[in-house]
C-alpha cells in the first residue's frame, strides 16, 4: 500500500484543468448555437425573429469576453509532462485575431437579421450555423496543435457551406454551395495528407515541438517532412484564395446571401490566413527556404490576377458590383500573403503587417457589403450601375461606400488604407523582396482605376429612364452595420496607430 502511494505520488496527473476564461470567446458562440437550434424547435413562426437577437446578443457578449484576457498570457489543454506545450493559447495573436472574427460576425449578423426574415430563409438553421462557424472561426487562432488546427478549419467551414446554399430553389445559389463545398473539401484532405506526413517525420502535433523536431529531422525523413510541409500549405492556400486555388470565389460570393457574402470575405479569409500563419511561421519556421519563395509567388500572381479581375468588370452586367468585391477580394488576399512571405526572410514580426492589414480589410469591406446590402433592396441585379447617383438617393450611404472604396484603394481620407499598404509594402522592401514590392505598386495602381471608377459613380446624376424604384426606409439592422463600420473605418483612419502598432512589436510570445 505505501509502495502504490509512492508510486502514485512520483507519476504525473493526467487530469487537465481547464482555463473557463480563456476560452470563453469560444464557448459562448457555441453555447448560443445550440440554445437557438433548442429553441426553433419551440417558438411559432411567428416568433422566429427573436433567434436572430438572441444571435446577435451572444455575439457581442463573446466579443466583450476578450477584454479580460487582454493581457494575452493564458493557456490551456496543456501537456502535463511539458506545460509549455498546449493546444489553446490566448497570446495577443489570437486575441487580436478573435476580436476581427467575433465582431465581423456581429456586423454579419446585424445585416441577416432582415435578409432571414424577408427571404424565407430557415431562421434556426441559419443563426444556428452562422453561431457554430463564428465559434470555429473564433478557435482557430487560439489553436496551438495541428489537430485542433484542423478540426477548427472544419468547424468554421462546414457551417459556411449550408449557408451559402441557404436559398432554397435558387439555382445560383445551390451550385455555389457546391463548387465552394468541393474546393474546401478538396483542400481539407490535402492540409490533412499533410498534417499526417509531418506527424510521420516528428512524431508531435504540438506547434512548438514540430518546430523544435524539423530542426534535426533525420536524413532518411528530410523528404517526408517536405512534402508534408509542401500539402498543408496548399491546403491553406485553398482556404485563402490564393491563386490558382481562387477559382471558387466569385460565382460563391454571387450565390450567396449577401450577408454571407461579406462573411466569406473577411472572416473566412482570417481564417485561412490564421492557419497559414500559425503553421508557417511557428510550426515550420525550419523550412523557411520553402514556403518563403512560394509564398512570395503566390503573393504576385493572387494580387496580379485578382486586381485584373476586377479591372474587367462590366458595369451593367448582372451581379458585377458582388464580382467586383469578389476579386477585389482575391487581390487583396495577394496583400496579405506578402508579410507572411517576408517572415520567411526577416522573423514572426513581420506578421504584424497582416494582422494590420486584415483589421483594416475587414471594418471597409464588411461596410461595402452592409451598402451592398442596402442597395440590393430595391435593385436586386447588384450592377455596378444600380450605383450610379446613389448619392442623390442616399447620401450617408453614398459617402460610407466612397470612404469604403477608397480605403480599399489606399487613397486619403482613407488614411488607414494607405498606412496598411505602406506597412505592407515596407515589409517586402525589409526582407529583400524588391521585386515582390514592384509588383505590389503596379497593382495598387491598377485598383485604382476600378475603385475610383465605382466612387465616382455615385455622385454622377442619377438616371432618369424610369428604372429607379421609389426609395425605401433602410432597415435599421443595415443602417446600423453601415454605421457601424464606417464609425470603424473613420476612427482608424484618426487614429491608425490603433491598428499599426500591432505591425511594430511581436505577437506571439518570445
């Protein structure tokens, strides 16, 4: 008996305490999903619009959560032979990241509040998987192991391909959940063939050990580990829209709900680019000399196709201003791969510049999806035309859409989108990545021919043919989504230095 004592006390406890306060911003969107999916099940139709406040409630209360873990020093899931090995960690990064992802689905939900209830769509099912993907989203950057890396990625995708085909009958609609299903599956099993082939080589799945084991892999493994390295990669690449794995993009922004639509755009790019981040720079920093150039490819063709993309739009054609947006988007993806490219060459700092950039990207094209939004209720053919002389018709619409755009640009009063270019940019020059530098300036100037060539519409005079309809009151959900990104883009743009430090220091812990 004593000897069992002895032996009891000398061996490690396996049982884990659980840091309730760190993951909280998880939890809680989680916990609201499955309380809206419950109580579908016994609100009358009629009472249905209630899910989406209750939706929208626990969204801000999981964004408020993250102001108690500000200081960013805690973890959790550790090992209990290692502490310093863990699965969730709330380090600055993932902070910072969190709050893009929570508040971004705030504003998503502001605007689906009147899109759920005017186009039929199933109330529970749609508060119920944007909650779950908002949650995943949320993990993610939290995620300190590959597989709690994958299963994240999955909990914010798989949610995000019912909603794209949430119109039922519509066949745009179901053909773009499907191309966007197949693409992301496609590069699930490709993270995952990864994943597994780095498993093979070091034997961990904890961030911090793979990068400490691919630092001596053995010889006869160098091979293994590459091309896991090489999958999981092109994997993430998927997730994020880089060329040539961007074919998905449009004809999904179109068929999707608009709030949907703007969801897709900033909070599943942060995602991917979350992935992508953690996986390079803290798991694989040992093959730098690989991701690094590929990223850096990557980076010129996404912003070079992207921008020509959008360059070709036609003005009256069907769906063009959601096209536009979507290979706007697309180029603006190839911004945000070129920090990533250049830690490869300079460290981790660089990837403050993403971070910045991303916090910028989102509060602006989140807010020109909220006027898209709002213009599509009486022009559903989304053309870029159906803009012109909108400021005629609705001026504070009209000035957020042209203070939005010309963020996007780089171009004052948008001051906080010339700032992230330049940061952007600064960071190419820091790593030796003149050439990817150049082609970051031509193709800002190509954007702004398109960008500028949209804001100029909307104080051109508006047409007098007849097709205009009668205007409508916005719906205050909108014009609170409107108002809020624009307040968003307006106070950054005072006060950038509220984004840009991030690009100065480190984020993750030394």
């Amino acid at each position: 008996m004593t000897a069992l004592t002895a032996l009891a006390a000398d061996t490690p406890s396996l049982v884990q305490s659980v840091d309730w306060l760190a993951i909280t911003p998880v939890v809680v969107p989680a916990a609201v999903a499955l309380l809206v999916l419950v109580a579908d099940l016994f609100l009358p139709e009629a009472r249905k619009p209630v899910l989406g406040w209750i939706s929208v409630a626990g969204l801000a209360a999981a964004t408020a959560a993250l102001l108690p873990l500000r200081a960013g020093d805690r973890a959790t899931f550790c090992l209990t032979a290692d502490p310093a090995a863990c699965s969730y960690t709330a380090d600055h990064f993932a902070l910072v990241v969190q709050f893009l992802v929570l508040a971004g689905a705030l504003v998503t939900a502001l605007l689906s509040v009147t899109v759920v209830r005017e186009s039929r769509i199933p109330a529970g099912e749609y508060w119920f998987l944007l909650l779950s993907s908002a949650a995943g989203a949320a993990l993610l950057p939290a995620s300190r192991d590959l597989a709690t890396l994958i299963v994240a990625l999955e909990v914010a995708s798989l949610p995000a391909f019912a909603l794209v085909g949430m119109r039922r009958g519509d066949r745009m609609s179901s053909e773009a959940a499907l191309k966007f299903f197949l693409s992301s599956v496609t590069a699930t099993a490709v993270s995952l063939m990864g994943v597994s082939l780095v498993y093979a080589a070091t034997g961990t799945l904890h961030l911090t050990r793979v990068a400490d084991r691919l630092e001596d892999v053995p010889g006869r493994l160098d091979t293994l580990a590459m091309a896991g390295v090489a999958l999981t990669l092109v994997g993430f690449a998927f997730k994020t829209a880089a060329v040539p794995f961007h074919f998905w993009v449009p004809d999904t922004y179109v068929g999707a709900p608009l709030p949907v639509a703007g969801y897709l755009s900033v909070i599943g790019k942060a995602v991917g680019f979350t992935g992508l981040i953690l996986v390079t720079v803290i798991a694989f920093p040992a093959y730098s000399d690989v991701w690094g150039p590929a990223l850096a490819v990557l980076a010129a063709l996404t912003m070079t196709l992207g921008n020509t993309a959008a360059l070709r739009q036609s003005a009256d054609r069907p769906h063009s201003a959601v096209r536009l947006l979507a290979w706007s988007s697309v180029g603006q993806a190839g911004y945000l791969l070129v920090p990533i490219a250049a830690a490869a060459y300079t460290g981790r700092d660089q990837i403050g510049s993403t971070i910045a950039y991303a916090l910028m990207y989102a509060a602006v094209n989140l807010g020109a999806f909220a006027v898209a939004a709002l213009v599509a209720r009486t022009k559903p053919l989304h053309r870029i035309s159906d803009y012109r002389g909108l400021y005629a018709e609705r001026p504070a619409a009209a000035l957020s859409l042209a203070f939005f755009l010309l963020c996007l640009a780089g171009l004052p009063p948008g001051i906080i989108g010339l700032f992230a270019k330049v940061t952007v940019f600064g960071s190419a020059v820091d790593a030796g990545l003149g050439w990817l530098a150049v082609v970051m300036a031509v193709n800002v100037v190509i954007a702004l021919y398109y960008y500028l060539r949209w804001t100029a519409l909307l104080f051109r005079t508006p047409r007098t043919d007849g097709e205009s309809p009668a205007r409508t009151k916005a719906p205050w959900p909108v014009a609170a989504a409107i108002a809020l990104t624009a307040a968003a883009a307006l106070i950054l743009s005072a006060a950038p230095q509220l984004v840009l430090r991030f690009a100065a220091g480190s984020l993750f812990p030394l």
